[in-house]
C-alpha cells in the first residue's frame, strides 16, 4: 500500500472511530477510576456471617443488642451496638454513648491494655502477677503495720457485683474507707428513708398524665435515659390526649423546651415551688388523707401557710403567680400526677430540701402506690454473696456516722484525708471511677491522688486517675466480660440487667471482680474468705441464684418487676407519713443556699447532655463528632453560655474568650450569648476538658469540674455542687465587672 | 420526575415535638455507615455526619425561650413542577443518581470524580466531600462495618437512606418468597431514636405509617418553595418551628405557602 495523505487522513479516521466503537476507552476511564481509589490505606472491613447477641450498657442501662460479624480470618467481632426492641425499659431505642460503644471497646488509644506499673517515676507494662502481686504487697504490708484503716477505696457503683464484692473486700480487710461517686440515688433514699421509712422508691412516669420535673434533667440524662424518653414518647403520642410535662428550672434546656410549660426559676428555688403548689393544695382542701394524718401535719400546714405562701414564692423564685397556680391547678386536676426530683443539671446528687419538698407535694397530692405517681419498689432479689461481714472499728474518713443514715461522701474523704484528719491515707484504690477528671471537684481529687503514696486503679480506660496511678489494671468493657446493673434512678419497677462477653477482650485485660479476686488471693486470710471464688462469674452466679439462675438471665439479659407495685406503706418510727420527719423534729426547709457575692457576681451550672456523655465515661469519637459549636469552637474551645443582657451588663460579647473563676480554680471558655440562659448565671457543659484519651477527646474544652466549688448540703450533708459562684473576666484582660 | 412516577418513595417523618436533640440517630448512622472521624471535627464544613441535628431557638427573650431539633438527612428530592432533583442534575460522572423504583437518591463513591457540583447544588448542605483521608488508628477499624464500603479521599458521600439495608430487604423477601413488609426495611436512625421521632416507610404505600402521617396539618417539609419535592417530612405542633423551615418575609402567613402558594 502506499502510504501517502490520503492513507493517512483514513487510517487515522479509522483509528478514531474504531478506538471510540470499541469499548476500550470506558473501560480505561473505569479502571483508572477503580485503580486510583483502590488505596491501600483505606479499610476493607472483613464479612462473615452474622449473629446478634443481648447485653446491657451499665453506663447507660440501656438494654442492647450487639451485632457480631464472624470473619473467617479475623474472627468475632462487634460491628454494631443497636436497642433491643424486646427490652422492656428501652424497647429498641439506644442513646449516642451506646451506638458508639463498639468504637470506644476498640479504639486502643483509649484503653488500658495490659497492667501497667510506675517504677522511678516511669509508667510502664508488667504482666499481671506481677501488678496484682505490687497491690496485694503493699496492701498485706499496711494491714502488717496496723494501718489496714489508711487504705481507701473510690467506687463507681455500689449496687453491681463489683460493689457488692468491694464491701466485702474492704470490711475483711480492715478498712471502713470504701465509698462510691456521689448519686441522687443517695439523696432519694434519704428523703424516701427520712418521710415514707423506705427509699426504695421510683416515678410511675409512663403512666403519669401531668408530670412536674423540679430541676432534675428528666430528657438528658435522668435515670436510663432511654427508658425516660419512651415514657416520654407515650405522653405524645396521641396529640388530642397529650400528657403534660412541666419543667421547673433558671435555663431553657433540652426538657424545658420539649415541656408544656416552663417554669423559669431563680436558681436553687426548686423546692420552694414544690412547697408553694402543696400550700395551694392544702388551702384549697385537696389534701389525700394519709398527708392529712401524716405526722407533723399541721406543723407542715402552718409553715407552708406562712413561708410559702403564692406570693412569698413567687417573690423568691421570680416565677408569675399565675403561672405558679396554673400549674398547681392542673397537678390538682389531673387523675395521674406526679412531681418529679432527681440529680441536678450538674450531675449533683441534689439537694435534700428540694427531694422531701417533691415528696410531700406528692403525698398531699395522694398518688403514692398509685398508677402515674409515686411508687414503692418490689427490690431486686439478688442472693448476698456470703455472710454479714463485722466492720472495722476506725473511724470513717468520710465522717459518714455524722450524715443522716451514714451515707457515703467521696468528696468528704479526700478532704478529710488531705487534712491528715482524724488520718491521711497510705493507699487509695479506684475502681471503675475517674475522680481526677469528674472530682467532683477534680483538683482535692487530684491533690489527694498526689499526695497518696500508693494508688492503684481498675479502669478501662487510660484516664487522667489511671494516669496518675502507681499500679493500673486494665478492665474489660462490657462487650468483654461478665457484669450486671441494677434499678435506674427513678424507675417505676425494680431491674436487674446481666452483661456477658460477646468478644473475646483485649489479651490482658480481665472484668474488675476478676482483678479483686485476684489480689484477694494473694492477700489470704480473711479477705480471700470473704470472697471465695474462682472467678467474677462465679460471684456474679452466686448473686444470680436469687434470681432464677445465671444462665436464664444471661439468656434473657434482664430480670425485671412484672409491674408497679400499687400500694403503699409507711415504715417510719410513727408507722405513719412523716411530713415532719422524727430524725429532723420538724419539716424540711432550705438552709441559705450558695449566693454569689461582690467579687464572684455570678452563679455557674452545668448544661447536663447525653450528647457529651452519661455516666462519667469518656465520650467516643463519634459523640465527639456530634458536638455543635455551640459547645465546642475552633478545634477546643469550650463554649458557655451566658444571658445576652449579663453579658451586655459586663460589657461580654459573643464569642469573647473568657476566665471563668470560682474559689477552687478556673476554666477558659468562649462565650454563646443565649436567651435562654438564666440572667446573672454562666451555663458550662460537662464532660469537656479531658487531658488524657488520645487525639479526639485530649484537650478538647476545658473541663467544668475544675472551677466547681464543692459544699456539704445542708439537709443531707452529701457533696452539693449545683451552683458555684463565679467570676467572669475576658480572656488576657479585665472586665468591667 | 415527580413523585408520583415513583412505584415506591421511601420517605420518613420525623416529629420535632418529640426530638430531644440526644444524637443517638447520628451516632448510629455513623456507625451503621462506616462514616469517618477527624481530629478536628469542630470545623462543620470538613466534618461528615450524613444525619446531622441542627439546633434552632425561637429568637424570645427570656423567660419565653425555647429550643428545637432538626435532625437533617438527605431529603432524597424527587423535584416536582419541572424542578430536578438538585445534585443529580449537576453530576458529570452519574456518581449520583434517583431510582424511580424506591425514590433514594444514590450515591455512589467510586464512580465520584470529585468535583463537588453536587455540594454546591445541594440546598440541604446534606452531601460532604472527604477532603482527607480518615485516620483508621489501632482498633478504630476494627467495628467497621463489612456491608458499605469506606470511603476514600476525594470523593463526595451522603445519607443513601441505609440502602443496603434495603438489598438486604428485598433478599430476604426474594428467598422467603414474602413481600417486603414495612418493617423489614428500616434506616438505623429510625431504630435508634429513643423518642420514637422518627418514622420511615414508603410514602406512596396507604399501609405505612409515614402515608397518613404526612397529612397531618402540621406536617411540612424544608424548603418547600424551592419545589425540590423533598421525601423527608417534619412534624411540629409548634408555629416558630414550621416558620424556620423556609425563608419567610416577617409578616407573611405561614398557611399560604403551605397551600402551595410558591414563589
């Protein structure tokens, strides 16, 4: 052929269409797509079959159900923790903190993997006997010199089977020091134990047709939050039937603007609201019967008529008296009320005034043991794992003989011990808790940390406590490990949930009993007799006998109160209701509560959110994401928020870089003008700040319990950390204060 | 196309009166969907949550503040009145596309050439682009999902109404020989949500409960003038809340564009 133009021009004609006819250009685009994103880097997450399993999430108590990937390389693994829709308190509904729980079992950043011992100053990995062995030392040495008293332990729960076993291990040991993280379940005991003789109580709120919430964050974190939201769901449903919510609080939260009123308190005026509506119960003649013969009614009567009067209260809380009387009128009305107390929107156990003034509004209102009211609980029959344990004769750190019922006071025993009085300690123990970050007020915890000279802790994570302890053991999350939780703050029947391991758990680590039990074996005698068992799953059966047995509840995941029990009864010295409780002579009244003062103007509190955590453990990365920049900016700025008028009045600014501070320390946050904070108050988020947990959470924020100001409750004597006076200046500057 | 030449539209209504803002449908779409976490995720423009929950207030002074929430996924728009399906219609590489079949508007990365039309054209601000590589440290990949795959640098993602679940759906309905019930197909976020807030099904079925509860009088959807004819609806008793779904002059009705009044 002769290859002249003509040739050419046609053979590349031909090239051109035919390479365009054939499929080969879309299949080079496709490829160079599929090849340029084939990266190696990024995750090919491995099938398998998979298979779904029951547990229960103790931070949150709510009932899951894990969904498990079988890998034929990679094994078992946890992809998903989703509700369980045949839970009866969270019927399929899960909170971020459980959704993200796979995430935070297996991000290592996070967790403690093997046992971890400080030598010279220096953290470093040691193999399990040989940190239990450290423990179990020092812990016979001090029991050898007489100073068994000096060794106290801080406790996350005293109601699982780790509680149960601490108290055990403490009283064969010979330490009276074992005390839990403060709880409104302590507070709610007392003023049940002080007014009915009985504390086992809990809110009928899925049945309640008009609920009254004193100050307590009943949509952000209130008992098992899920189970509270569905009750929350049912009020409404039916949008010609609804229930109504009324929430008495200074801040616009999440619960007061999902309510149907709200009633904008001065802050710390709760209870005295609680008492008004009583008054004008009592003044309109709507008195149930059992108030009516309650012990110290009249005395109850007179005061209520005198000091707490419509206008007195409106006067003192600065809610209308119309509004006051609104919602006394639709409590009277409705056939299922119930008024509603519980932990603070500080994540403080409240305060004992505001629980027997809830209380009594509810006795006068005449729903206790009634459906949608206050209910007794039937308890959780769990078998004692051994026999009644003699207590040591020491002296309590905490001063618990001086509280009312002797409660526990973590806050009181790191105070006590930092005084040296009536003596400091020679070991702490922390267990499953992280006092150097959720204090509550963080620095005495830290300071007692410091000053300790030995401090072992079992934590799962690598947490501001782990990281200052001597000894570390690392825990197994409850994917990992046998465990259990009991009734939620608040709930109408009695539970009891079981949690069992679902994957295998990091190599080193063990559930926290197993760590007691370990150490128990080592140190002999007495305290390996008073836990006489192989491993936790052997204590957590023992308990289960009661129960109908280990393994159906496994099976089943919970044990749970068929229903509310209806009825009720009184226990109390008179056999009757105490409205004047005998223990106090009288009826309860606040004590002058926290006020701020010329050089701290304003009252600071906590902005409670299932979105920054429930139950004191860190947040996962996930909830982290979910974080708006109306509560952390820029990468770590904590964000606060302050009234648009305060902060005009203070010459503040959206936006302004600020020094929160208060007696006991100080925060940096950057301010978020809101009208729905209280005037004259800062509102904090809690559960920022961390210094320890890896790149998503390290240095985040700032965190509030560093600038909380801790003080004993006047009733109750428990650790109040509600309000803390503060003062606000710009950041780098002084403001006009 | 409008939504009425859809066989099915798979649609939810989510009711703001029972939303508490908790986050549990974003985490679980996380989750469920393999989304990545940066560093940084404080910087809202680079931070990918395909179910995000906006914060709105209603602007009063003290003591008559009020907050809500809007959990925003992907509105999967049919476009109605002429209107299209806003990022569909602008992809060069048909990496996004909507099945007439179901009424989801898909989303597929490896075919995305990353060219954020899609982004831009979206009013809802519900596609993101991965602008970095997501770090996958030490066990972080281990609860990784095997059924969606993650995604790489460079390519857009959104909220694809858990389809996957979706095939899972209609497997089992194809071996068990039954046809797919309402139930058998259900996003995360539906699942997770505590409150019950949010309800998901087929629109077009009378048999789902979304069908009738889209009719209710305070049903609405955002942005309804843009005619984007999205298939997610919002519920509020409130009148502030349903106001802050649109842009609307100060003294205007708020029952006059709902009626359709448009533009």
């Amino acid at each position: 052929m002769n290859w002249d133009r003509r040739a050419f021009v046609k053979f590349a004609v031909g090239a051109v269409v035919g390479l365009n006819a054939s499929p080969l250009v879309p299949k080079l685009m496709d490829d160079v797509a599929i090849w340029t994103q084939n990266w190696s880097w990024v995750p090919d997450p491995e099938t398998g079959a998979v298979a779904f399993a029951k547990s229960i999430n103790p931070a949150t108590q709510t009932g899951v159900k894990a969904r498990l990937v079988k890998a034929r390389l990679s094994g078992q693994r946890v992809i998903r923790v989703e509700g369980d829709p045949e839970h009866p308190l969270s019927q399929g509904g899960v909170l971020a903190a459980d959704a993200a729980a796979p995430q935070q079992s297996y991000y290592q950043a996070m967790r403690v993997d093997a046992p971890m011992v400080r030598k010279e100053g220096v953290r470093g990995r040691v193999a399990a006997e040989e940190a239990v062995q450290k423990v179990a030392a020092k812990l016979k040495a001090l029991a050898q010199a007489g100073k068994a008293s000096q060794v106290a332990i801080i406790a996350d729960d005293p109601f699982s089977v780790t509680g149960e076993m601490l108290m055990r291990l403490a009283a064969a040991y010979g330490t009276p020091n074992l005390v839990f993280m403060p709880s409104a379940k302590q507070t709610l005991a007392l003023a049940g134990g002080l007014m009915f003789g009985q504390g086992d109580i809990g809110f009928d709120l899925a049945n309640a047709t008009y609920t009254v919430s004193f100050g307590t964050p009943l949509l952000e974190g209130f008992g098992a939050p899920v189970a509270v939201r569905k009750a929350f769901a049912a009020w409404r449903k039916d949008p010609m039937h609804r229930a109504t919510l009324v929430q008495v609080e200074p801040r616009s939260s999440v619960t007061a603007s999902q309510a149907d009123l709200w009633l904008a308190c001065k802050p710390g005026t709760e209870g005295v609201l609680a008492y008004a509506m009583a008054n004008l119960m009592i003044q309109a003649g709507k008195v149930d019967s059992a108030a009516a013969n309650a012990a110290g009614f009249e005395q109850f009567k007179a005061l209520l008529a005198g000091e707490y009067s419509l206008e007195k209260a409106s006067q003192a809380s600065g809610v209308p008296a119309d509004k006051i009387k609104a919602v006394a009128e639709g409590f009277m009305k409705a056939p299922k009320a119930v008024a509603v107390c519980g932990p603070g929107n500080s994540g403080d156990p409240g305060r004992l005034f505001d629980f027997m003034a809830v209380l009594a509004l509810n006795a006068v209102k005449g729903n206790l043991g009634k459906p949608g009211g206050l209910v007794l609980r039937q308890g959780v029959a769990w078998k004692a794992l051994g026999g009644p344990l003699d207590l040591p004769g020491a002296p309590r750190l905490d001063g618990g003989g001086k509280r009312i019922m002797g409660s526990y006071s973590a806050y009181d025993l790191a105070a006590a011990a930092l005084k040296g009085q009536p003596y400091p300690l020679e070991a702490l123990i922390v267990v499953g808790c992280n006092p150097a970050f959720a204090g509550p007020q963080a620095k005495v915890m830290r300071q007692l940390i410091d000053n300790t000279p030995f401090v072992a802790c079992v934590s799962e994570f690598m947490d501001e406590t782990a990281e200052l302890a001597d000894v570390v053991l690392p825990k197994a999350s409850f994917l990992e490990c046998w465990g259990d939780c009991a009734t939620p703050y608040g709930a109408a029947q009695s539970f009891y949930g079981v949690h069992q391991p679902l994957v295998s758990a990091l190599p080193q680590t063990k559930s926290a009993g197993d760590w007691l039990l370990a150490v128990a074996k080592l140190l002999g005698g007495k305290a390996a007799e008073a836990l006489p068992f192989a491993e936790a799953k052997e204590a957590l059966a023992a308990r289960a006998e009661g129960l109908g047995g280990l393994e159906d509840l496994a099976a089943k995941g919970y044990w749970m109160q068929e229903k509310p029990a209806y009825g009720f009864s009184f226990k109390t010295p008179s056999g009757r209701l105490e409205l004047a409780p005998s223990a106090l002579g009288k009826p309860a009244a606040p004590a002058a509560g926290v006020a701020p003062s010329k050089e701290r103007p304003l009252l600071m509190a906590g902005i409670p959110s299932l979105r920054t955590g429930a139950g004191g453990a860190p947040m996962s990365p996930y909830q982290v994401k979910i974080l708006d920049e109306i509560t952390l900016a820029h990468k770590d700025q904590l964000v606060v928020e302050i009234n648009p008028q305060t902060a005009h009045a203070m010459h503040l600014g959206e936006g302004d870089m600020v020094e929160i501070a208060s007696a006991a320390g100080k925060i940096n946050a950057r301010l978020h003008l809101y009208h729905g904070a209280a005037p004259g108050m800062v509102f904090v988020p809690v559960g920022l700040g961390h210094t320890a947990f890896g790149m998503y959470l390290k240095n985040k924020g700032a965190n509030f319990f560093e600038a909380v100001e801790v003080a004993a409750d006047p009733g109750s004597g428990l650790p109040q950390w509600a309000l803390t006076p503060v003062s606000i200046a710009k950041a780098g500057g002084v403001s006009h204060v | 196309m409008s939504s009425s030449a859809s066989e099915m539209r798979f649609g939810m209504v989510i009711d703001v009166d029972k939303c508490t803002g908790c986050g549990a449908c974003s985490v679980a779409c996380m989750s469920e969907n393999n989304v990545g976490v940066l560093p940084d995720e404080t910087d809202k423009i680079r931070s990918i949550t395909w179910l995000r929950v906006y914060q709105i207030d209603n602007g009063q002074p003290y003591p008559n503040t009020q907050i809500a929430f809007f959990p925003r996924p992907c509105q999967h728009c049919a476009g109605s009145q002429g209107h299209h399906t806003p990022c569909v219609s602008v992809c060069p590489a048909t990496a996004t596309d909507r099945d007439p079949k179901t009424g989801i508007v898909s989303q597929i990365p490896t075919r995305c050439i990353g060219c954020r039309y899609c982004v831009a054209a979206c009013p809802y601000h519900a596609r993101y682009f991965n602008w970095y590589d997501v770090p996958w440290p030490e066990g972080m990949d281990k609860p990784l999902s095997p059924f969606v795959a993650p995604r790489m640098r460079g390519v857009v993602e959104k909220c694809t109404f858990c389809f996957h679940r979706y095939q899972r759906a209609q497997n089992k309905a194809f071996t068990s020989g039954e046809a797919m019930g309402e139930m058998d197909y259900q996003t995360a976020c539906t699942e997770a949500c505590p409150s019950g807030a949010i309800t998901f099904g087929d629109l077009n079925n009378p048999e789902h409960k979304v069908h009738e509860l889209k009719k209710s009088p305070y049903a609405f959807r955002l942005l309804e003038r843009l005619h984007t004819d999205t298939a997610v609806y919002y519920v509020s008793a409130r009148e502030w809340v349903r106001r802050q779904a649109d842009n609307y002059l100060s003294g205007e009705k708020l029952a006059k564009v709902q009626a359709g009044g448009g533009h």
